[in-house]
C-alpha cells in the first residue's frame, strides 16, 4: 500500500516542520556550494560563481514551498498555520477570548446537559433484544393513562391471539414484602408470570426463570433477585441461587439473578420478582373480574402494530359481553409499543426543554457573533494590510472560520464540564416519573454530540466576520463606513432580543403557572398537620386482628399527646390519586338510574376514622360527620363530596337518609352528610367525586397500610420526633 505509507510520512511531515526546514536548508546550501565550487574551477570570480549557481538554481523560496508541498498534507499544514495564527490572536485578546468562551460555554453546557437526558428519553434504544417489536396491549379508559386487562378477558386473549409471538403480564402496583433474615428490610416485589423474561429477551445473569409449574396456586415459593440485590444484600454469592431465603417469615427458593440492565417494562423500581400464579380456571367468576393485568406481547416478524390491533379487536369485542352496558361506550382497546408507553409522560416536556436550551444556544452564538463583528471592525487595516501583501480573499475567510471553531471547541471543552454540574443538579431536584433519568450521563455519545454542537456553533457566529469584505481603501487613511455591517449587526440584535423574549414569556408563563398552583384552594386546611405513612410488615403482622391491635393502640397512645386536637386515619391522602375505586361497578340509589360518571365508572372511595374531617380541616357542609359508634360492624354510614352529591341529585333533591349501593354485590348504606370537595387527582384537575366510608373497629375492616393525620397546637416539627 505505497499510498498509506506516503499519506503517513506527509501526516509526520506536519509535525516535524522545523527539523525538516532545517535539513532543507542544510541541503540547499550544499548545493549551492557545489554549483560555485564548479563555477570558480571553470575560472569566474567567487562573487560571480555565486551568482550564477543562484541563477542556475532557481528560485530558492520556490523551491522551499514545493518541497514543503511534497512531504506535508497542504491542507493539514495550512490549518495548522491557521490554527496557530488564530491562538496568537486570542492571546492578544484575553477579555474578548474569555467573555467569548464562557458565553458558549453556557450555551453549550446547558444544550449538552439537556441533550444527556432527552436522549435518555427519547432515542435511545430499549434495554431488550428487539425492542422496536415489543408492546402494551389491554383495554383504554378515560379514567386510567395506561392500558390494562382484566384478569378472564386475559385469559381468553392470551388462548386465541395470533399476531403476538408471546404474551406476559404482571399484576400493578406489585407488592411490599419484607426479607426477615438477619437484618429485616423492606423491599418490593413484582408479581409476574413465568413468560415474563422470555417475552422480554431477558435471560437471567445466574441460575433460571421461573417454570410453568412454579406459576400456578399453592406452588412452592420461589423467587428471582434484582443485580443491586444480590450485590448489597447478598454480598455477590454466586452460590445463591438454590438457596432459600425468608421472605415474609416464609421460606422461598431464590431461583435465579435477574441481569446487571433489567429494567421492569412499567419502569418500577422492584427489587424481586415472584410468580404471579394466576388461576385461569376461576377467573371468570363474578368476583375475579375486579383483577387488574398489565399485559405485554412481543410481535411476530413482519407484524406492525396496527395489524396487531386489528387483529384483536374481534376478541375485545367478544369481552364487551362481560362489561356492564352502560360502560361499554367508554371502554376501547389499544395496541402501541413498549416505547410509546413509557415516554407518554415525557415526550412533550423533553422536546420543550430541548427547544429552550438550543434557543439559550441561539442567544450565545449570536452574543460571540456580535463581538466578532466588533473585534472584525478594529482589525479592519489589518485586513486590509494583508490584502494588499497578496492574501486572497478565501484564505482570510478560512481563518476568521478557523478563529470562530477555535471558539467554538473551546466554548464545548468548558460547556461538557458545566454540563456535568447542570446534569448533576438536575437529577438531585428533578421530579419522579422521569424514565430513565438516573442513567443519564456524559458519555461518548453525549461528547460527540457536544463536538457537533461547538463545531456547528463555531460555524454559525464565524460566518458573518468570515464572509466580511475587506476594505483596501483603508490604506490611504480614509474613512470608510459599511451600512451592511451595520445592518447585520442590528439584525443579530434583532434576533438575540427576539428570542430572549420567546424565552422570557415562557419563564413567565412557567411562574404564573406555578404561582397559580400554590394559590390553589386544597379543599381543606392543611396547616399545623403533620402526615405520616404506615406500612406493617407481613412478617409480624400477618392477619387483621394483629393490625387492628397496632392501630387501635395507636390511635390511643397518640391522643394522649401534648398537644393534639385531632388525629384521624385514612387509607388514602388527598390531594394525589391513588383512591380506591368503583371500577365497572354503578352506584344505585332506589328511585334513581344506575349512576355511570362519564369517566368510566370509577368513582373513588376512602376509608377513614370519625376525625379524619377535623384533622384536615375538611367541613361537613350537610348532615354529620362520622361518630365512634358509626365504626361498629352494624353501622353502614357513607358520606358524599359535594360533587357526587350534585351528580346523583341535580335537582337538588336532599340526600340526607337515602340509600346507597356501588356494586351489586357490595352492601347498602345510608348516606349521613355530605363533605366540601377535596383536590384529590393533583392540583391541576378539578376535584373528582368520592365518597367516604368509615375505617371499622374490626379486623376485617383493617389494612396493613395507613396514613396518619395529626393536627397539633404546637410546632409540626416536634410532633413529626416523636
């Protein structure tokens, strides 16, 4: 390859110039030499054997440059000339080169740190073999962001699809389970089926996956451990899996390590993963269709994800036959990829951000371009020194270019070590629900994006100094005055006020938002009320009746604190979501039609105690409250929000007295009063209808989670120490 070794020996050229002038010169003195020596043997003086081996010679320069065209790259040689040309230049001008450089640097650290995350978000490839084939599938309410199955209509699905090549599901919300050996712990645990991984493409990093034998009811207990598990809890023993563990005071066989990259599919931070052991033979009983299934498929070659759809919508229609009429016109059914699902949330915030940091970009570059157009008018004889000596046009163009992508890498060294900062704070403070955000960083990906962000950058502010004409009339001591300089600096002025606007009214907008938000009225009085959730470990509270002795001494040790006006118990809290529900179920009231809410049916309920009302300042606006006696398993009170009573009597029929049932199965009640609405789906949505219902003083009537509500005469702060 006689090409690469004279591409190489021209690239080591480059670097060797001042050896190789050196022997150059060595070299064309000696020939010189010889030439006179010959023509003073021939008889001329040595003044004139000089001269004439110099005119026999040639120009010497000439042949300097073309010999230093010979045995470099001129391209490369002349980047470099420039290169060097450009560095003094800044030297010159520290203040110019500095303000230049942390301007960009800004622009561009903010644009890269930004950039880490969205591509996070939105391009990266999924963490599954063939991830572009895996989706989500099941039914579409109003009332639920994702999709979701109810347990018999998997069943049937899973027996009759045929555009999938694999089905899974898992049970949402998974579990809270406790490891009781040595230290207790509490950990998550994920409910799903045995086809789970193969769906995914995972295979475990030790031991198996779960059989189909091990995924069915009264199965002996078994169980799969996240990476971060096994390293922090069971110190990396490659022995592990065989063994058994005591999770929940019971003993279960860790069958397998899940990967170092596993990642559940809903994005939940689970730490083990149990068989879901779904009874197909019983699912179609009237009480099982309450189950709720997150189901997963893997799509066979060639099939697209409308095809999928199409193809399942005869089977989701055959399950409109379960679902009780008047909630069939809100049930639809969607298939959309893995993809879609998870960035649902994030794909319009993240392309906001993106446009905002590039529009911050914007204002940078054309900040440096406008200091470039100044520093070009100070040098404007210089320009014109140079024209005159013989530069072209081009050549002066190529190095104000090579000045600006100076700038421009320089600005991108400094904008990825802000980026870092930027990155670093932005995961510290940034919201839950943002996929993937811990696994945001600098990498090589995000550094070659940052090269062509300074490259582009450098490009764009260096193209109106680059393309500026030089002026020779200069020479002769005139003034000249360009209106197209001029111009071109107020429309870069232009353009960096313009944008800065864009960017302040979204500010504004942001603020305003925000500041709506904090002024927002919760419903209720929140002051001098401390919260605090509570969740029972199985192990050592394994049926009712111990939970109801913990939360009944509770209750009673805590009244008898200094200080406590009220303290009440809920199974939820407003103003997030996360209330139980009256899924598929309609609520009657004898002399009334079935009530559908419009929002699929689902209306929330909570239980609490007598003061859960006074301990958050909530009013009962119509009838009473709870009382103590309301808590014995005879009484059957509810008490209505505002909003459910408006919907169930529009005619501002009184509702005190009257009959009250959600489900056919479930028990009648008689409502006593009605609640002022509550936030109780964020606080940006209108309140939703709820009702309440009263937390028995029994054990069934207890759960192993609960929120505690205490309102104090004194400091929050010390109530939450004790």
């Amino acid at each position: 390859m006689e090409w690469v070794r004279i591409f190489g020996a021209r690239l080591l050229g480059i670097f060797r110039r001042r050896q190789l002038d050196g022997d150059l010169d060595a070299e064309l003195r000696a020939h010189l030499e010889m030439l006179t020596e010959e023509n003073i043997h021939r008889g001329m003086s040595p003044a004139d054997a000089r001269y004439a081996a110099r005119r026999a010679f040639g120009g010497v320069e000439q042949a300097k440059e073309l010999y230093r065209e010979q045995r470099t790259i001129p391209f490369l040689d002349a980047l470099l000339q420039d290169l060097r040309f450009a560095l003094r230049a800044l030297g010159k001008r520290p203040g110019f080169a500095l303000v230049a450089i942390l301007t960009l640097a800004l622009g561009i650290g903010s644009t890269t740190a930004v950039f880490s995350v969205v591509d996070r978000i939105l391009f990266r490839s999924l963490p599954y073999p063939h991830d572009e084939r895996l989706v989500s599938f099941g039914d579409k309410a109003p009332f639920e962001a994702n999709e979701f199955v109810l347990g018999p209509d998997y069943v049937d699905w899973k027996k009759a699809q045929t555009p999938f090549e694999s089905v899974t599901s898992f049970v949402p919300g998974g579990a809270d389970c406790d490891l009781t050996e040595r230290n207790p712990v509490r950990l998550k645990c994920a409910l799903v089926e045995s086809t789970f991984l193969p769906t995914f493409g995972i295979q475990p990093f030790l031991g198996r996956n779960f059989t189909s034998d091990e995924d069915r009811p009264n199965a002996p207990r078994v169980a799969l451990v996240t990476y971060g598990l096994w390293r922090s809890r069971f110190a990396s023993d490659r022995n592990l899996p065989g063994h058994s563990i005591s999770l929940d005071g019971r003993a279960t066989v860790v069958v397998g390590v899940l990967p170092p990259q596993f990642e559940m599919p809903n994005l939940g931070h689970d730490d083990i993963l149990v068989p879901a052991a779904l009874d197909g033979s019983t699912d179609r009983r009237p009480n099982a269709r309450q189950m709720i299934l997150r189901a997963f498929a893997r799509l066979k070659p060639g099939i697209t994800v409308k095809q999928a759809a199409a193809a399942m919508e005869p089977l989701f229609q055959l399950s409109l036959n379960y679902v009780p009429p008047q909630f069939r016109h809100e049930v639809s059914f969607r298939v959309r990829s893995l993809r879609d699902r998870q960035i649902q949330d994030s794909r319009a915030a993240s392309w906001v951000l993106l446009g905002a940091v590039l529009a911050v970009l914007l204002v940078a570059c054309t900040n440096v371009a406008n200091l470039l157009l100044a520093r070009a008018t100070s040098r404007a004889r210089e320009l014109a020194v140079r024209t005159a000596l013989g530069a072209t046009r081009s050549r002066l163009a190529r190095q104000a270019l090579t000045e600006s992508l100076l700038l421009g890498v320089l600005g991108g060294l400094g904008g990825c070590w802000f980026a870092q900062l930027l990155l670093r704070m932005f995961v510290s403070i940034a919201p839950e629900g943002i996929p993937r955000l811990e696994q945001a960083t600098i990498d090589v990906r995000v550094l070659l994006f940052a090269l062509g962000v300074s490259l582009v950058s450098g490009i764009l502010f260096g193209l109106a100094s680059a393309l500026r004409r030089p002026q020779p009339e200069l020479l002769t001591g005139k003034e000249v005055h360009s209106t197209s300089r001029g111009r071109l600096r107020q429309v870069l002025v232009t353009v960096q006020i313009a944008v800065s606007l864009v960017l302040l009214a979204g500010a504004g907008l942001l603020l305003r938002s925000l500041w709506k938000l904090e002024m927002v009225s919760l419903g209720m009085d929140a002051r001098s009320v401390i919260t605090a959730g509570l969740d029972l470990a199985q192990y050592r509270y394994p049926d009712s009746a111990k939970q109801l002795a913990f939360f009944s001494q509770l209750e009673s040790r805590l009244k008898q604190m200094p200080g406590v006006t009220a303290l009440g118990l809920s199974d939820t809290l407003p103003p997030s979501g996360g209330m139980q529900a009256t899924f598929l179920s309609a609520i009657e009231i004898p002399g009334h039609p079935k009530f559908s809410a419009g929002t699929g049916g689902m209306i929330g309920y909570r239980y609490v105690t007598p003061s859960y009302f006074p301990a958050l300042g909530i009013p009962i606006l119509h009838g009473r409250g709870f009382r103590e006696e309301d808590r014995s398993p005879a009484e059957k009170p509810v008490i209505l929000s505002e909003a459910l009573a408006r919907r169930l009597f529009p005619n501002g029929e009184d509702p005190l007295g009257k009959s009250f049932r959600f489900g056919s199965q479930n028990e009648w009640r008689i409502i006593v009063g009605t609640a002022r609405d509550v936030k109780n789906n964020g606080l940006a949505a209108p309140a939703d209808p709820e009702f309440y219902i009263p937390w028995k003083n029994e054990p069934a009537g207890y759960f192993r989670s609960a929120h505690l509500i205490v309102q104090s005469a004194i400091n929050p702060e010390a109530v939450a120490r004790w």
